[in-house]
C-alpha cells in the first residue's frame, strides 16, 4: 500500500487545539480555492481566515503547495469514507454497481464540497474540468502520479469487498480505470458545471466494460 501521509504536514498536531487550527486552515484553504482559484490562493489569506498567525500556518505547511498537498490527501480519505460507508449500507447484486456508487459519490464530491471542483485528489485546475495546472499530476507522492495513488487505494477497498487476488494484472487494470473515468469526468464537468449526467453514465459504462475483463461475476 502507498504510504503518502508520511511527510503532508512538517508536524503532526498533537493537541486537540492544533488539530482544530489544521482543520481550519484546510477548510479556509477549500473556501478561497472555490473563490479565487489556485493561482490567487497566498498562505497569508488562508492563515487570516482560519484566524490563526502566520508563524502557526509554517509550523504545519511548508507552503501553498503542501497545504493543497494535505487537502487533496483529506479529499481521497473523505471519499473512500464515503465509499465504504455506502458499501455497508447496501447489498450489491454484483461488483458493477460498486463502480456506479464510486462515481456518483465523486460526481456529488464535486458538486457540494468545497475546493473539490479545483482540487480533488491532488491535480490542480484552473477551471472544473480543466484545464490541469502543470506539474501538479503528482501533489501526493513526488514519485507516483496522483491516478495511481487512487487506484492503489481503491484495490485494496475492492479486494477486500469480492474476495479477489491482487497482482499486478489487477493493479494495471484499476490505473487504467481510474485514467478513463477521470478523462470523461472532466469531460463531463467541462460541458456542465454540475456534471453532465449523460457523460457520467457513459464514464460508468466505460468502467465497467472495461474492467469486466479483470473482474469475476460481470
């Protein structure tokens, strides 16, 4: 499993109290991203809104870019949350419709949380939908491109659920999943600014033809 947690903040808060400020600042941080976009985004503005000095803000984040870093790493553990817990709620008749909970959960990130429709799990977007900021296609581990980290979060989620091995076959396949579904994602957030619902029903049967190959009972 990629470990990308290691090094998101310079410390970790060990208090109740900082753990707050921390929180503060990645919601503050969230806010102005949906406001004014990345590229106006200063450390100066988030540490004013999130009412705490700017010497505290460089105790945990190094700079804009480890912030938006820690957001995007909060981003992906809110949605697998999400995912799991709608996975304990229902009884799946087989894994397909595993792949459509997993992508209204991101559609619906993107249409209500805030920051997400910028910054989701680690690309930076001038616009919902793009187009990508360059050099910012591996924000979570400077050795691993963001899709793959998500993948690799998202097999250990499904071979837990159906029982299946991993291997490097599976692994390949997931990369390749999240690669499309994230290209006709954008596609979809580029036509409309909710999420056209037609592209995110072709994104689903993209996926699933896909990934029938790779998985048992399709």
């Amino acid at each position: 499993m990629t470990n990308v947690s290691g090094e998101t903040l310079r410390r970790r808060p060990a208090q109740r109290r900082s753990l707050e400020r921390v929180e503060r600042m990645l919601d503050e941080c969230a806010r102005l991203l949906d406001e004014v976009g990345y590229e106006a985004l200063t450390t100066k503005e988030v540490a004013r809104r999130a009412e705490v000095p700017i010497g505290t803000f460089y105790q945990f984040f190094p700079d804009k870019q480890g912030l938006v870093r820690a957001l995007a790493l909060r981003n992906l553990d809110a949605f697998l949350g999400r995912v799991t817990a709608r996975l304990a709620e229902v009884r799946l008749s087989d894994w397909t419709e595993m792949v459509d909970l997993a992508i209204d959960e991101f559609v619906e990130m993107k249409r209500t949380t805030p920051g997400f429709a910028v910054v989701d799990f680690g690309e930076v977007l001038l616009a919902p939908g793009g187009p990508v900021i360059e050099g910012t296609e591996r924000t979570l581990d400077t050795a691993l491109k963001n899709n793959v980290i998500v993948a690799d979060r998202l097999r250990t989620i499904i071979t837990d659920l159906l029982g299946v091995p991993g291997g490097p076959g599976l692994d390949r396949a997931l990369v390749v999943a999240v690669e499309a579904a994230d290209a006709v994602l954008k596609l979809a957030f580029r036509s409309r600014p909710d999420g056209d619902p037609e592209l995110v029903g072709e994104c689903k049967r993209l996926v699933r033809r896909y990934l029938s190959d790779h998985l048992p009972n399709a």
